[in-house]
C-alpha cells in the first residue's frame, strides 16, 4: 500500500518561486500509518559534488531524503542516484513542477521501476503547529585528534558510536521524566505513551505566555517562542549512566557533558564541543521511538561539526582546531528548523564564510540579497530570552482591520516593541522618536543586518551623541531631552547601520491614504518598519490594509507613547498597536515619513 502524502503549504509556495530549470531533492518524515509528510527540497548542482546527502545534517532528525523534484523539463540524470539513497521509505517521491507555478503540480510514487502519480494533501501551518513540535537538546562532548583529516575522521567515527552504545539517558527538561535506550523511566509516561501526552501533562512546559511578575519582566506571547515559530519546542538535557546494570538504573543518572575519546599519544589537541541539536517530533510519536531520535540528532550535529573541522584542516595551516558551535535557523519560508555549524575563529564577513552562505543560499533557493543564516539570524528561543528584552512582534493575533477587500502589506520580520519608560529612560513627552528608531535598529539585528547583541541598539544618549558628532545638533543637546524628527531619524539609521532611507513628504494627514500603494510596496519589497512624525508626534507604521478598488486603507500602526508594562493583552486590546483610520492623523500636521531601505547582504 503506498503511503498517504501531505506537502507543507511552506514548501509549496518555495517550490513556487523556482523560476530556472533545475532539479533537487525532497525531504520530509514519515509518521503515523505511512503518511509521507514533504517539509523541504534543496537544488543539486548540475556540475561538481552532490551536496543532498550533506544538507541532510542541517535538517532536523526525522527529516530525511525521501526523493526528487524536478522544474522544468530538466533530464533525469539524478533520478536513479537520488532514488537509490532513499531509506525512510520503500516508495521514494517524484514531484515535477513547472516554472514559477504550482499549476500543473505533480506528484508519483517509484513503484516497482515506474512512476504512479498520486494525489496529494496541502498541510496549512496551524495543521503543522498542531500536530508536531521540536525537541531541542544540548550537551558538552570533546575529542583529542591530531592535525590531519583522516586521524579527525576516524576519532569522530569513534564518538558517534560512543554516543550510540546505549548509555545515554534524556531528561526533558524541568520534570522527572527520564528516557533511555529501554524507554521512558517514569510512573506516568510508558513506551506506548505519546508526545502529546507528555505535552498535555506538562501544561506549563510550553506555556502560551510566560507571565513575568517583577517590574522589569516582560509577558511573551508563543509567537516569540523561537521569533515567529509557532511550534512547541521541548528542551532536553542529556546524562550518562554510572551502570548498565539493570538493578543500579533506579539510581539517578549523573551528567554525560564529557563523553572523551582517551589517547595518550603526543601531538594530540583536545577539541570541546558544545552540541546543540534538534529533531522534530509527530506529537502521534510513541515514546519508545525518542530515544534512538535523539541519538541520531546528536550525530547529526557531530557529523556537520566534523566536516566543519575538516574544512578547517584543508583551508588552514596552523596547529590548532577552532572550537565548532552550531546555530539553529528558522527562515520564516521554510516551516522548520535548519542548523549550520560555524567555527569560532571565523567571523561573519571573511570571504569564505561568505561563500559558504551563498552556497547553502543557492542549494536552499533562496535569494542573495538579504541574509539568512549569518549568526545574527539565529533563533531566539524564549528561555534565552533576557528578562529586560522588550516585547516581540506584538501584531501577531491582532484582529482583522476591517477594510474592505483590503490586501495587508506588513513588516517582513521580527522586531522588539520599543516604548516611553522603558531600560529606566523618563522620557514619557519627547522620547517617541527615539523609540521608533529602537524599534527600527532592533529589526535589522534581528534579520541578521547587524550584531546579534541587543545593544546594538542604540540608547537616547548614543542618538543623541551621534546627531553631534555629525554636527547636525549643538553639545547642549546630548543628554537633553530635546525631540527628533524623521531626518535625525534617517540620519542615525545611516551613519550607525549604514542604512539608507527614503523620506516622504505629506502636506497634512489626510492626504496619508494617498500613499498606500507606496507603503504597500514599502512592505513587499523592504519589509522594515516605517517611522512617521508629524507636529511633535513620532510612531511606527508596521503595515497598511489597502483595498485598491475602493482607496479604503488602514495603518498598523505601533505606538511608542505607551508607559505601561509590556502586557500583550492591553497592549492590543487598547490599541497601542492597532489598525488606525485615515483619521487618526492630525489634518493640521503635515508629516515626514521615513522609509528604512534594505541593504544587500548574505
């Protein structure tokens, strides 16, 4: 019987935006009864090494090679090899797509040395969200190895079957649930127990929001588990046991953070490593299957830090080993996690690192004008999350604006809400401005634009700072509490992001619903956040609603004037971040607004 199909709606609209003739491979998970669920593809070179059986390790465990897409009429010189490698399933999978249009989209099954064409199920992401989560787990593990690949190789080999000789006990995170290669050691949980189960008994392990009591905490909506990941993530800490001895298995466990690979010889370097890893889980998943998903997650990211190591060896010709560090993704195209291992010794901007990004961003088809996977990119998961980090992405939930056979056109991106009164700043009466450009700043960090620490955002004294240095203000003016408009704006955002900026005139706000098509196109082509001041008023526009038949249109708009606690509910249920009419802007006012450009980075 063949299996059931499903394809992520992510991975339909990427399969989409392949416009050249190419063909690559397809990734998914089999789960249930033999349902085949696609969630990813990669393109293949059609010179040099294959890159499929590599780019598998970036996937999460249980995202596996189940077989090919083919765009346009490109030959079958794939076919064969790609459907030889595939082991999840007896049945590997054929889709053939034309350029730029799901129109036409087929599906088929290798079935006995032919092709069966099959129909195909669209799973929508609050399906995805609902039916699987992540697990992610993290341990310390270190080899000793000399300077040359084979010896590397071999002593990497060596841990990997270390890892998988059965000694290894799981603990989910906060609770007395342990898992080892018997299964689950709890009273509750048994080996036919289920994820779900786990997650309903836990209601606390994955809250919908994390209510934070102090003065300076903040409330998290779920959205922000992972910054626009709307999967449940379970946290898993990974021990070694003292004995194999079934009688000595009662006893707790003690931490497995160094698992080593001993040998004495001279010229041998030590290499730590801290692995961080990830598998997605059926929530269907008996708990009898997690223990050998770990285990393959945990080899997963070994076998990215070796060939990271590896490549460290040919390129290099020094007598020492970088620490390798992985860095989990989640482009908001795919609907999954994606991990890379990157080096500690090298930074961002040196060539090959660039290259190895456009590479990956070309296998991934993804474009290289805005970057994906620099370390700024990565996730944010809400246990990482400093208790003085604002609110993220607080449009997320907000109720339909109410125009008409409007199209929304909104912030492409994470961003932190940034208003009066917060980081201890009184600045409730001038400041609005100044947290508009927070808000901003904030956006290109966390797109990858910028440093990954929150403090490249600037305070109100390094604005203010920077506007003198500039001399576009006096010395009087630092550590004022003197207003900015959306020039000062669009002059900080150039000289401390080197981000360009578009200023829009307008004689008053009634005219505002005249240049909706041009923040429409703003958003679908730029996607950062727009500050508007206007009088001594500044906000964030962060998206229109626009119906083009009939002019009506409403503004998303983020209000910085807010001195409350960040509580999302009042925060949306007031309005501070609402959708606003054309009347909401003063018709005596005329306003400048300030367009943030993106700049071409990978």
């Amino acid at each position: 019987m063949l299996p059931k199909l499903k394809v992520s709606i992510f991975l339909l609209k990427r399969l989409e935006r392949v416009k050249l003739q190419c063909s690559g491979c397809l990734y998914g998970i089999v789960y249930g009864e033999g349902t085949l669920l696609l969630l990813s593809f990669n393109i293949e070179p059609t010179i040099g090494k294959r890159s499929y059986e590599q780019i598998e390790h970036n996937f999460p465990a249980e995202i596996d090679l189940c077989g090919l897409v083919k765009f346009g009429d490109c030959a079958d010189g794939l076919l064969s090899e790609v459907l030889s490698s595939v082991d999840i399933t007896d049945n590997p999978i054929v889709l053939q797509c034309q350029l730029g249009t799901l129109v036409g989209l087929r599906a088929s099954f290798f079935v006995h040395g032919k092709l069966e064409e099959v129909p195909y199920e669209v799973m929508e992401a609050p399906q995805l969200y609902n039916d699987f989560c992540f697990a992610r787990l993290k341990c310390g593990l270190n080899i000793k190895t000399s300077w040359t690949k084979e010896d590397l190789m071999q002593e990497m080999h060596v841990l990997r079957k270390n890892v998988a000789d059965g000694g290894l006990v799981f603990n989910i995170q906060n609770t007395k649930v342990y898992v080892n290669c018997s299964g689950p050691q709890s009273k509750n949980i048994s080996n036919e127990s289920l994820i779900e189960h786990l997650l309903q008994a836990l209601p606390n392990l994955i809250p919908n929001d994390i209510q934070r009591d102090s003065n300076s905490m903040v409330r998290v909506s779920q959205q922000s588990i992972a910054l626009g990941c709307g999967y449940d993530v379970i946290n898993i800490d990974v021990f070694r046991c003292r004995t194999r001895d079934p009688v000595a298995r009662d006893a707790p466990p003690h931490p497995s953070l160094n698992i080593c690979i001993k040998n004495e010889e001279q010229g041998k370097v030590v290499v730590p490593m801290e692995v961080d890893t990830m598998a997605i889980l059926c929530k269907k998943t008996k708990f009898c299957r997690l223990y050998d998903i770990l285990i393959e997650s945990i080899c997963r990211a070994l076998r990215l830090f070796e060939q990271s190591l590896t490549e460290s060896l040919l390129e290099n010709d020094t007598n020492r080993l970088p620490v390798p560090r992985s860095y989990h993704f989640y482009p908001h195209e795919f609907g999954h996690f994606l991990t890379c291992c990157y080096l500690d010794n090298c930074s961002d901007d040196e060539p090959h690192m660039q290259e190895k990004r456009k590479q990956l961003h070309r296998q991934l088809a993804l474009p290289v004008t805005r970057p994906y996977f620099r370390r700024a990119n990565q996730c944010r998961f809400n246990y990482d999350i400093s208790i003085w980090t604002p609110l993220m992405n607080p449009h997320i939930g907000l109720r339909p604006s109410g125009v008409a056979d409007g199209k929304k056109y909104l912030v492409n991106g994470n961003y932190y809400y940034y208003h009066y009164l917060q980081q201890q700043v009184l600045d409730k009466g001038w400041g609005c401005a100044y947290r508009s450009i927070q808000t901003i700043c904030s956006w290109f960090m966390l797109q990858g634009y910028t440093t990954t620490n929150i403090t490249a955002v600037p305070t109100h004294l390094e604005i203010q700072q920077y506007l003198h240095k500039i001399n576009d203000k006096a010395f009087s003016f630092v550590g004022s509490t003197q207003w900015i408009g959306s020039t000062e704006v669009s002059m900080c955002l150039q000289g401390l992001l080197n981000v360009e900026s578009k200023i829009v005139h307008v004689a008053s706000g009634t005219d505002l619903g005249t240049i909706a098509p041009e923040l429409a196109t703003h958003f679908q082509t730029q996607g950062t956040p727009v500050m508007i001041g206007g009088g001594v008023l500044a906000h964030t526009i962060i998206g229109v609603d626009f119906c083009v038949q009939t002019g009506d249109v409403k503004f998303l708009i983020l209000d910085p004037h807010y001195v409350g606690t960040d509580d999302l509910a009042i925060i949306q249920g007031k309005g501070w971040c609402g959708w606003k009419n054309v009347d909401f802007w003063d018709k005596k006012s005329y306003y400048n607004i300030c367009l943030p450009q993106r700049p071409i980075l990978y």
